[in-house]
C-alpha cells in the first residue's frame, strides 16, 4: 500500500510578519550609511591621534557595516522564488551570512589583539579628549542604528540580531569614551591599548556565541529552543497517531524552521484530520510553519524503510 504525503507551507517565519521586507530595506540602507560614514571618521580620527582604542572600535564598526551587507544581501536573496534547480529558493544565504560575519570578526579581532600587546610594550602618546569626542559620536549613531531595529526585533531573529548587536556597539563605544577622560586626566596612554583589548575580548564573548550558531545552522541542527522529544510526544498525542519516526527539525533559514515527520494512522478516514491537527499545532506550539508530514497505514508502515529497526 502506498504512503501518503501531505505538505503544508506557511509563511515561513512562524505566522509573523509585522516588519515588512520594505522597512527592513530602508532600516538596512539608513544603517549602512551612518556606519559606513562614521567608520572612515573615527578611522582617521584614530590615526591623526593616535588611538588604539579608537582604531580598534573603526574595525569594529566596519566589521559591522559589512555584517550589516551581507545580512542585507541574503534577506533580499531570501525573497527570491525557488527555482528548477534551487527549489529551496536562497534562504540558507542568511545562515552562511551568519557564518562570514561571524569568522570576519574573529579575524579583526586577532589582528587588533596583536597590535594592543605592541602598544602595551611601547605606549604610544593619545590625543584623549578627542578620542572621548569622536566615541561619543559613536555611541550616538550605534543607539540610533539600533532603534531602527527595535520594532522588528520583537519578531524576527535575524532583526533581532542586528538590534542587539548595534546596540552592544554603542555600549563599547561608550568605554572609548571613558577611556578618552581618563587619559585626558592622568596622561597614562596605555589606558588605550587596554581598553582595546577590552573591546576586542567584548566583540569575542559575543562573536563565539554567533560562530557557534552560525555553525549549528550549518550543520542542519535541531534549532535552539526546541526539543525533538517535545515534538514527538505532541504529535504521539494527536488521536488516531499510533506511531511517530523519521523526525527531522532545522533551520531552513535563520528565521525560518523546516521540519519532515512520518505518522501511522491506521485509520485511512482520519488522514486529513490529522494532518490538519498535526500542521496547526507545530505552528502554534513550535512556531514550525513548513512541514512534510508523511501519513502511513500499519501496513505501509512495516515497510518503511526509515522506520526504526528496533519498533519493527
């Protein structure tokens, strides 16, 4: 006997769609600009005096423009329709977009690392009040970055990726600024390169937790928050269910939760019930919107060769 397939595609982002692709575009494009501008000010505010720390934070907030420009790109390769050959469509772009960022950073980070340890050996004269003046910018522009975020953040994991991390640059901006005072007061520069450490081990903390996603995404892991067993035991407790296997859950994007179930329901008549039933509550429970789900007979069941060999 034949098994049965049923497929249900939902809107991809768990029934939520409050921040549009157009204000996502417009909240991406005012983002790149102001970043993208500060960068080349703070660059060369940093060299004429002679901050670390300000240099350090430019590589950052240039790290941040192009996390910001892939981030961008891949949500607008995302929308694309799937084709003959793609018929995904290009939604795993945003997960390899994850990955990039997440190496690039730690790239800039070793490279900033190696230069602090040169400046501690020999202290290199700062021009501390304009280095607060030039961070205080900067804290300005990471807060008004992030509120352009803030809104989609509530809904959307890649948005709500992009508020907290322009909002952990402003708070990073704000320690050049302490750093800028503090050696405006004492004159002791080597202030500077320690708090470009302690910028460069902030931007780590946070870049070894999006590498580590990045990666589980990647590698098709069972998306966070989520348990399989969980999964099994919701779908076990459908009436009509007598069998749950060949459970599989991943991102198919960093927004996006796919998932592919089979389920034996010896009853033929009460395929559709099920199936609806299954589809409504992976939804509303797991915020699972794409499913396969594959209905069997007992007979069809025995013969599936994705059952496990220990339930036959």
């Amino acid at each position: 006997m034949p098994c049965d397939h049923d497929h249900r595609d939902g809107t991809g982002h768990g029934g939520h769609r409050h921040f549009s692709p157009e204000r996502l575009d417009r909240a991406m494009a005012i983002g790149v600009g102001l970043n993208a501008a500060f960068v080349l000010v703070e660059i060369a505010a940093g060299l004429w005096g002679g901050s670390l720390a300000l240099v350090a934070d430019a590589g950052h907030n240039a790290g941040d423009v192009v996390g910001l420009l892939l981030a961008w790109g891949a949500s607008r390769l995302a929308r694309r329709p799937p084709t003959n050959r793609y018929t995904w469509g290009f939604r795993r772009s945003t997960i390899y977009a994850a990955l990039a960022n997440a190496l690039l950073l730690i790239v800039a980070c070793g490279g900033i690392l190696w230069e602090a340890i040169h400046r501690l050996r020999d202290p290199v004269s700062v021009a501390g009040p304009w280095v607060g003046i030039v961070a205080a910018a900067g804290v300005v522009i990471n807060t008004l970055t992030a509120l352009l975020f803030l809104r989609g953040s509530h809904t959307d994991a890649n948005v709500r990726g992009a508020f907290l991390h322009m909002a952990a640059d402003a708070a990073v901006s704000a320690g050049v600024v302490v750093a800028g005072i503090v050696i405006a007061f004492t004159g002791i520069n080597r202030i500077d390169p320690l708090v470009g450490i302690a910028i460069t081990v902030a931007i780590l903390a946070g870049t070894w937790g999006l590498l580590r996603e990045s990666i589980d995404l990647a590698l098709d892991a069972v998306p966070r928050g989520i348990e399989p067993a969980a999964i099994t035991d919701l779908l076990a407790a459908i009436p009509g269910v007598s069998e749950v296997h060949d459970l599989h859950v991943w991102n198919a994007s960093t927004s996006e939760i796919s998932l592919t179930v089979h389920l034996v329901v010896p009853a033929r008549d009460g395929h559709e019930r099920v199936l609806a039933t299954a589809s409504d509550d992976l939804r509303a429970r797991f915020g699972i919107a794409h499913t396969t789900i594959q209905l069997e007979s007992e007979e069809a069941c025995r013969c599936c060769p994705q059952r496990p060999a220990d339930s036959l």
